[in-house]
C-alpha cells in the first residue's frame, strides 16, 4: 500500500480513539449526575452526544473513500471495515449515555430514589471495558480485547442483581414506580455500554486473527489466547 494510505489510516484510527475518549468522558460524567445530581453536567453531555454523530458520519465517508480509492485486501481491509462497526458502537455508546440523562431528567429528580441503586461499581466496570476495549485496538492485543469479552458476564450479574432489588423495592412501594422505572432504564442503559464496549473488542479479535467470535461462547473465546 502506498505510504498516502498508511498515512490516511492512522488519521483516521486517531478520529476514530478521539470519538472512544469523549464516550469514555461521558460515562464519567454522567456517572456524576448520578452519584453527586451533578445536573449542570447534562447539556454537555447532549453536546457531546452531537459531536459523536457528526464525527460517526465523517468516519464513515473517511472509511469508505480509502476502500474505494485504494482497494485494500486481507488485513488492511478487514480493519477498514471493522473501523466502521467500532465507530458505530462507539456512537451508540453516546446515545445511552444521554438515554441516562433523560432519565434523570424524567424519573430520577429524588435523590432517595437514586440511592435504591448503587451504580457507581457498575459505571466503573464499564468504563474499563471500554478503555480496554480501545486499548486493546491500540495494541493490537487478542489477550487484552478477550479480558473486556470475559468481564461482560460481571455486568451481566450486576445487572441482574439489581433488577431483582428494583423488583423488590417496586412491590414494597408501588407509588414509586415511575422512579424505580428510570432506575431499571439506567441499569439496562449501563449493561448495554458494555455490550458495546464488548462489541469493539470482538472486532479487535477480528482483525487481529480474522476470527468472528460473535456468537461464540466465552470459554470459547478464551481458547483463542492460548
């Protein structure tokens, strides 16, 4: 490949680790909102989200003008095309971080409420998955991408958990209910960044080894790091 496309490439891997920073910024403020009512945080949060779509809409042309203008094959077009399936999770994962903002826009203005739910040990994990995630692509790392894949059954667990308390705080306080909604909105907001995050690092796998491990078994997964 000629040196302009190596070039080309490695600008457009820096957009697209630019667009996984300001997601990874999102999540901790907005983590703030939760645990502090940091509401202030909130228009920012939205404006972020914006920059998001605007940079996924770039780096999608930028993907598909490097495809067409140098027909790439094997590794560097398996990269390409993972590149712009890593960009649309990384979007999707600013759309949840502002499903969360409406959220405490729209339900969860009690601080009592909030504190039904502790999400702080979930934000913290998946924030992680995601820096390791991006990390992961950084360094071309299978290990690493296949620890983010193994952590999501964690936020599983997490999750779970916490419907069953939200579950329980429902039958004992029916009045509560739209609260206790926003808060399973926000647990499902939270478990579905991780899927995202695990999403960028199965794609990682994929062009690292050219292996789809989508619908494989963790323990399966694992195997590939042997």
């Amino acid at each position: 490949m000629p040196a302009r496309f190596d070039s080309e490439l490695k600008k457009l891997k820096q957009k697209l680790l630019h667009m996984g920073a300001i997601a990874e910024q999102m999540i901790q403020s907005i983590n703030s909102v939760l645990t502090d009512n940091n509401q202030d945080l909130l228009p920012k949060i939205y404006e972020d989200e914006k920059i998001l779509d605007r940079m996924q809409g770039e780096i999608d042309e930028e993907t598909v003008k490097l495809i067409t203008v140098y027909t790439p094959v094997a590794g560097d077009l398996r990269l390409l095309l993972m590149i712009t399936r890593m960009n649309a999770d990384i979007e999707r994962i600013g759309d949840k971080v502002v499903d969360i903002g409406h959220n405490v826009e729209k339900y969860l203005q009690s601080r009592k409420t909030k504190h039904m739910i502790d999400f702080t040990h979930v934000v913290h994990v998946a924030a992680q998955m995601l820096h390791d995630a991006l990390d992961s692509f950084v360094n071309k790392s299978v290990h690493q991408a296949i620890k983010v894949i193994a952590t999501d059954e964690e936020v599983d667990q997490i999750t779970d958990q916490s419907f069953r308390v939200l579950f329980t705080h429902m039958l004992s306080s029916p009045s509560d209910m739209g609260n206790i909604l926003g808060l399973m909105l926000t647990a499902q907001a939270f478990e579905r960044i991780a899927d995202h995050a695990v999403n960028i690092a199965e794609e990682v796998v994929y062009i690292v080894q050219g292996e789809d491990v989508r619908h494989m078994k963790t323990q399966e997964i694992k195997e590939l790091d042997k």
